[in-house]
C-alpha cells in the first residue's frame, strides 16, 4: 500500500525560493526565455557536470 511509504511524515508544499513560475498570466514566454537565455547558462557554468549533462 503506498500510503504508508509516508506513514507519520508530514511535509508541507511551500513556494520555493528562487523558483519559475509560469503561473503568472502574460509573462509565460518572458520567464521561458530568461530560463532558456539567462538561467539555464547560468547552472551550466556553475557545474560541469550539470553542463555535460546537457550536451548529451
């Protein structure tokens, strides 16, 4: 039974700090683009094996 994988634990969902969000009308493509432009290049360059990871 998969309820009890977590039997007794109680995690609350909270908002992730620094996260993307689409949920914002309007701006679904802007955030998409700064994720695609700016965040991802970001990340990549900061691990080499997040980067490698992509290029495969």
């Amino acid at each position: 039974d998969h309820r009890n994988a977590a039997a007794g634990q109680i995690f609350s969902l909270d908002m992730a700090p620094n996260s993307v969000d689409d949920n914002y009308d309007g701006c679904t493509k802007e955030m998409a683009n700064l994720v695609k432009t700016k965040y991802l290049e970001k990340e990549k360059s900061g691990s080499r094996k997040f980067e490698k990871s992509w290029q495969e």
